[in-house]
C-alpha cells in the first residue's frame, strides 16, 4: 500500500524540493511547518518540540512515513544557540514519540555530514568515520545526537529509521551559500582567497539530496538479505563462524557500479581491443570490432570490483559488523546512516568562481572590473592569524564577526566522502552534475532577484 508522507520541515530549502518530488510521482504528501511558504499541498502548522502537537497531526494526516529536515540554518548568528538543541534534538525525540504513539512505520532524518567535521583533513571517509565528541558549531553538535536519538529508536514501536548526510547542499531555492557568494561578489571581494585551493570538498545538488530521501523512504521496509544471526540457533562469536554472504547480499556488494561523469564527463582508456584507429596502411583484421567497441558507452560490467579486507564492505568487515549488532543487517537500509553527496568533489574555490562566472555572465560590468583587480591569495595561516583579530575585535565591539577561525578551516580542509554504501543500499545516483546545479542556482537566484526588486 502507498505511503501517505509528512514532510516536516517541508516550506525550507531542502524540504520544499522532497515535496515537489513527491507531488510529481503522485505520492500523497503533507506538510508540517511553522511556515506556510506554497499551498500546493495541504500544510499544518506545529511545534515539532510538543509531541501532543506533533502527534494530532500525524494522526489527522493518517501519516505512514515522516521525512523529517526541520532545522535551524547551521549559518545563523545566535547569542542563544540552545535553539538549535531544543529544534534538532529535542524536537526530533518528540517526532519520535509522536510516530511511536500513532503507530507511523517509517522515519527519514536529515541529519549532515559536518558531524564528523571538526577542521581536519577528511578524505574518501565513509560512514564508519567516528563522531567526534566535542564539535566545533552547535548546529553539528546538535545535528549528532539527533542522529544518535534517531538511529538508536530503529524498530521501536514498530518505527524503522534512517539518517542521511547530505554535504554543502546547494541549487535553487538556496538562501545560504548563494546569498553569500553574492554578497562577496556585490562588495567586490572576489579576488580574495585564502589557502591554496587544493582542496577537494563535497557540493551536493539539492535536487539528487531530495531524490535521496524518497529512495530511503522507499527502501526502508524491504526484506532483509539475510536473517540476522540474533535469529539463529546460535550466535556467532567470531568472523569466521559467521554465514557466508547470501546471493542478495553478494548482489549489493559485488555488481559493478558505473562512473559518476556528470560534470567530468566519460574519459575511455584506449586498449588493444577499444581504441581509435586514426590513419593506418593496412587496418587490423577487426578494425570495425575495435573502433565499434571505442564508441561503446562504458557499462558498469566494465568496472570490476576490488576489495582489500579494510574495505567497508568487504565479506570481513560485514561479518564484524554483524557481530557487533547481531539485531540489525549492515547491508540493509533501516537503522543505518548514509553520506550523500554529488560524487564529484572539486577544489573549493573552483565551486565558488563557478558560481562567480555565471553571475559575471548576468552583470557584465562587474565582470570587467573583476578582471582588472589583482589577485590576493593568503596562506590558512594567515587567515587564521585574521580569523582571530576579527573574532577579538567582535568580542570588543559586540558586532557580529564574518570571518572566523572556523571558516577559514572549513575552506582550507579537505572534506569530501565516500558515498559507496548509498549507491548499494539505497540505489542513490546523483542525476544533476556540479556544474548543471550552479547553473540553475544562480539562474534561480537572478529571478528571485529580480522579483524582490518589483
């Protein structure tokens, strides 16, 4: 039977765009807000924090499965940031109870990939990344132990849940990370970079981080791959006693998945048997095989899969972590947490001048005089020697301070992840590259300007 689905959160950025997907595949959908933004779908105002609130809802709406991304933005500057632990957690604990009581199946979280981001280098990290006990922000502090609270209520009550990490969500509708880009670019301080832009960082289109939260909203009841070992005779206490991957386990973690070229676009190695042939005396007997081949497209079938016993999900590392939750499959979606992100990360500042170009296309003449300003780059140490005389001079003055010590890190960091487990588990493919997304953030962008200015 269909899901009847309550976005929480559904008139902000990311959950205007879950609805609008839902809407287009014919799902009945419901909005819980504080905001009435749209009016295209029936919406209810409540405070997520009174489960009774919460609950009425639920029950009025006949709710089966709740998406919830309410959230205070993680760029606001609070004097009182316990909003964003009375929001994300405690609100999150009475949607839970809330779900729990009225019997709802399902629950997707929002949760972010900036809980395991303290400043340092993440490279290729996978979900196996550790949280970090003290974070930099409250918003990721919050972000973790709603996630836990999340992960930990999986089939209580008959709820299956599921968090997401979706990382540095852009595209249109987006009024954090293009409202500041566009600022930069309006005080004229494009040509201002500070580290050396070797960077890799995640962007994600928020389109493809929507799509994310439909298929593990989908996902979340499937069977099982395989029985857990809490239902057999007798647990196992050691890898080597564990079953073998069953077919469909082998299925998830062994077919080939394709390259993600979106942006990149599909690079083919020439070999002896695909290549082109260009200008030659006498052709090879299978001339027309090998240039046929060259302008095959590339399957998956082509990508064979290699693992180390390291890997995430290779046959050792599942047994373990069978052992370690012999309740729950680590190759099934309900209970776990999954990154998400575009699959092509790219040097910071190469994301930002894209954004830049597009916004040169529009306004010409800013574009010239963008051109003839020299180019400052500092080093992350001194930006971080900036980051803190302004943090000081904030403090004295009591203004609000735009660059920080933890800013510069942020753009200074390596910090992109790996998204294998979502592509498996999930089916998640991103379907909008980095490059399409800018294009149709700032193409959103100017008409929202141009509105405003009406």
């Amino acid at each position: 039977m269909p899901d009847v689905f309550l976005v929480i959160g559904g008139s902000g950025f990311l959950g205007r765009h879950i609805v609008q997907q839902l809407v287009d595949r014919g799902d009945v959908v419901n909005v819980l807000d504080i905001v009435q933004r749209y009016d295209d779908v029936p919406f209810f105002p409540a405070d997520i924090t009174d489960q009774a609130q919460v609950a009425a809802v639920l029950r009025k709406t006949g709710t089966t499965c709740i998406i919830h991304t309410a959230s205070p933005p993680a760029a606001l500057e609070l004097q009182d940031t316990d909003i964003y632990f009375r929001v994300n957690v405690g609100g999150t604990k009475a949607i839970i109870a809330a779900a729990v009581e009225t019997g709802v199946r399902k629950l997707v979280f929002t949760s972010s990939a900036g809980i395991v981001f303290v400043g340092d280098d993440l490279i290729d990290v996978d979900e196996r990344t550790p949280i970090p006990a003290k974070h930099n922000s409250a918003y990721d502090e919050s972000k973790a132990q709603a996630e836990a609270v999340v992960l930990e209520a999986n089939g209580k009550g008959g709820l299956l849940t599921v968090a997401l990490r979706p990382a540095g969500i852009f595209g249109p509708g987006d009024r954090q990370a293009m409202t500041g880009l566009a600022e930069v670019y309006e005080r004229g301080q494009t040509n201002f970079q500070i580290g050396d832009n070797t960077n890799l960082f995640d962007w994600t289109y928020v389109g493809n981080v929507a799509a994310a939260h439909l298929l593990a909203a989908d996902r979340l009841d499937d069977p099982l791959p395989a029985p857990l070992l809490s239902k057999l005779k007798e647990l196992p206490t050691s890898s080597d006693q564990v079953p073998p991957l069953t077919t469909k386990e082998a299925e998830i973690v062994h077919r080939g998945l394709p390259a993600i070229t979106l942006t990149t676009g599909t690079h083919r190695i020439p070999t002896s048997k695909a290549r082109p042939l260009g200008p030659c005396v006498t052709p090879p007997p299978d001339a027309d095989a090998i240039s046929a081949a060259w302008n095959e497209p590339i399957t998956s079938e082509e990508r064979p899969v290699v693992r180390t016993r390291f890997d995430a999900l290779s046959e050792p590392a599942i047994a373990r972590a069978k052992l370690e939750a012999p309740d729950r499959s680590p190759l099934h979606v309900a209970g776990q947490a999954f990154f998400i992100t575009n699959g092509e990360p790219c040097y910071f500042w190469d994301f930002t001048r894209i954004v830049w170009h597009h916004l040169d296309l529009a306004f010409p003449d800013k574009a010239e005089q963008r051109r003839q300003k020299r180019q400052w780059i500092f080093s992350k140490d001194v930006g971080l020697a900036l980051a803190s005389a302004a943090e000081w001079w904030g403090w004295l003055t009591g203004r609000p301070v735009t660059l920080t010590r933890f800013k510069v890190a942020y753009s200074c960091a390596n910090r992109w992840h790996n998204i294998e487990k979502a592509r498996r588990l999930l089916g998640y493919e991103p379907k909008v590259g980095v490059e399409e997304g800018v294009r149709r953030m700032v193409e959103w962008y100017l008409k929202d300007l141009e509105g405003r200015k009406k």
